[in-house]
C-alpha cells in the first residue's frame, strides 16, 4: 500500500472520529442513553482514531508496512455505518433488525481489518522484527516486548465484535450477550490495552527519555489480563475482583512508566501534557472501579448513585479522551496549520475546557448535583466542538498540501 494512501485513509478514519466526538458531547448534553453514549464514545470516537492509526503505525511496529490498498477504504465504510446503526438501534428495548445490521456491518468492518493488519505482519512476527532504528538501541528491548502483546487488543476487538452479532443472531455466543460486557471486551481488552501497548514505545520517542522495562514488565501483562476476568465477572464475584486488581495494577504501572518518562524529560508540548492528565484520570477511574468491585464481595452499604457514570466518565472522556487528544496533537501539531486559531495556544485552551467539563461532570455525578453535572457537559462539549474545529481543518489542509 503506498504511504499517501495510507496517510490519506489514516486521516479520514480520524476525521470520522472527530466528527463522533462532537456528537458523542452533545448527546451527552441533551440526556441520550448511557447505552447510545457509550457507542457514539467507543465505536465511535475511540475505534475510529485507533483504527487510523493502526493501519499506519502497526506494521511499522514490525518493520514494515500494510499490504493492501483495499481494506481501509471499505473497514472505513462498514465502522462509520455500523457504529450509526448501532447507535441508532440503541434506543429500542430488546435486539432489532436494526442492530442486528449494525453488529454485521461493524463485525465485517473488524473482520478486514484484523485480518489486513495480521497478513501484513505475518512473516514480520516470526523473525521478531521491530522496526526500530539503529540510533535507537536502546528502546529495542521494549519494542521487542511491547511487540509480543501488540496482538492481543485485536483479538479482543474480533471476540467482542463477535459478542455484539451473537447477541442478535443465532450464533452461539461465548457470554450472555450482556451488552455492558461486550463493551468492556472493547474498552479495556482493545482500546486500552492498544494504549499501553503503543504508549510504550510512543512515549520515549516524543520525550525523547527510555521507559522503565521493569515498569513495561508489569504493565502490559497486566493488562493483557485484566479485560478478560472483568468481562466475565462484572456485576460481582472473585473473578470480576482479580480482573479490577490486574486492571488497577496496569493502570497504577502505566501512570508511573508515564510520569517517570515525563518529568525526566526536557520536553514539553501540549500533546504530553494531555496526556498527563488523562493518565491521572484513568487512575481515579480505575480506583473506582476497584472500589465497586470490592463492594461487590463485602457486605458494605452502596456506593452513590452516580459512581457508576462517573467511572465511565473518567475512564472514555478522561484517559482515552485526553490520551487520544493528547497523541493526536503529537502527530498533527496545531501549530503546522496556516488557518485562524491554529496554535498551541487554542490547543491547551481544549484540553483545558476537556479537563474541565470532565471534572465538573464527575462531581457532579458522585454529588447529585445535576447542574453541576450538566455545566460539565456542556463545557466539555465546547472542548469537543474546539478540538474538531482544529484537528478537521488541520487534516484537510494537510491533505490538500499532499494533493498533486
């Protein structure tokens, strides 16, 4: 596949997801269901961003680079439409034809995907190739290591894309089609899980500072683990227990690889800085969870009500909102644009009213305080609209540069 193709449909998949960020704030705002939020966040806003920097960073990972000119273009079709079925159906009690359409669509979107992606890298694997340059011996070991868990999230994408058909068809299922754990099998076991496992070796290349490999060592088992005993056990018992301890043990790890590399490094650019805090969120989130899952064994009166919102709230507008805002500005620098308010400037003016409405809206979810809850939506909403603005004109002027 030639670079500018794979540029051009890196750029559109991250367009997409822009585009789903904004709706995601703004259904947020007006009051859609937390089921239809969690699509127009995860399916959305998360998958599409991962998927455009999947195809360009993934095979790179392994030395070398996607075999096909095909496959993005038609994944970008079926994730765009799936995720618009799959939200639209969200509404209705009980599976529809609607959804059943939407999880077909995404599913043969995922399938192309995962297997361009592992035909690409097949031969790559076996020789333990990384890519890594020779001026950079010194981040080889993790590469290498971090390499070794780069399959994983996309078996748990494809389990978890499977889920969401079997839920609606005749196809036997591996769960109970319980949709909150369909989601977690994508959240944490794809999303998050890719986070790590490319942070790792993103990290020390824009902060120009090696991680820990002990740190490495521990996080990525981790959170290899973690999603899985989670998914099966969520609602309470020992495994839903083990799978909040390993994904807190992640978590917790990732933080410290993060900020080690961060403060020991004399760098600093808005995109580090978002994703400082949206590791700091995830921990939060992820204490929280701990928490309920705690509770769930020990015969302790309820947490509040909104502790559930807000654990979702930290978790996908907190450390994969900002860490995705933050890496996204890294590689699309605002300040390479030559349009009104392209600057690091109005991007920290983002990420700050990111911040903001997130914490607002967290507490005013532990408070029961709905107005302040609301304030933080609609805060985090002008973020969204900020970020779109930004990152959209970036892309599209980057794309009429690259257009002979």
């Amino acid at each position: 596949m030639t670079g500018a193709s794979r540029s051009r449909w890196s750029r559109r998949f991250i367009i997409a997801s822009a585009v789903f960020f904004v709706c995601w704030r703004l259904g947020a705002t007006v009051g859609i269901t937390h089921r239809v939020e969690v699509i127009l966040a995860l399916f959305g806003f998360v998958s599409h961003v991962v998927f455009g920097m999947a195809y360009l960073l993934v095979p790179s990972y392994f030395g070398t680079t996607l075999s096909t000119d095909t496959i993005p273009p038609v994944h970008f079709v079926a994730a765009t439409l799936g995720t618009v079925l799959l939200a639209f159906s969200a509404g209705s009690v009980g599976p529809t034809f609607v959804e059943t359409l939407g999880a077909l669509v995404w599913g043969s979107g995922v399938a192309a995907f995962v297997a361009a992606l592992l035909w690409s890298v097949r031969n790559e694997v076996r020789r333990g190739e990384t890519g890594t340059s020779s001026h950079r011996e010194s981040y080889e070991w993790v590469d290498q290591y971090a390499n070794r868990y780069l399959i994983i999230p996309f078996a748990y994408l494809a389990v978890g894309s499977y889920e969401l058909l079997a839920r609606t068809t005749i196809l036997p299922g591996l769960t109970d089609g319980y949709f909150p754990r369909i989601t977690h099998l994508i959240a944490a076991g794809f999303a998050v899980l890719l986070v790590f496992t490319l942070g790792v070796r993103l990290s020390p290349r824009f902060l120009g500072v090696p991680v820990s490999k002990k740190l490495a060592a521990v996080v990525l088992p981790a959170g290899a683990v973690g999603p899985v005993f989670v998914a099966a056990g969520l609602g309470g018992g020992p495994l839903f227990v083990a799978g909040a301890v390993s994904e807190a043990i992640a978590f917790v790890g990732f933080a410290a690889l993060y900020l080690s590399v961060f403060f020991r490094s004399d760098r600093r650019r808005v995109g580090t800085e978002s994703v400082l805090a949206g590791v700091i969120a995830g921990v939060v989130g992820v204490a929280i969870g701990l928490t309920m899952a705690l509770w769930s064994v020990l015969e302790i009166p309820a947490l509040p009500p909104g502790t559930l919102a807000a654990h979702r709230q930290l978790n996908l507008l907190g450390f994969l909102g900002l860490v995705i805002v933050g890496f996204t500005f890294l590689f699309y620098p605002p300040s390479a644009g030559r349009f009104r308010g392209a600057s690091e400037r109005t991007a920290q003016l983002i990420i700050a009213a990111l911040l903001a409405g997130l914490v607002l809206s967290v507490l005013g979810r532990i408070a029961g305080m709905s107005l302040v809850s609301a304030l933080g939506n609609v805060v985090a909403l002008l973020g969204s609209l900020g970020y779109g603005y930004l990152l959209v004109s970036l892309l599209i002027e980057i794309g009429a540069r690259r257009t002979p």
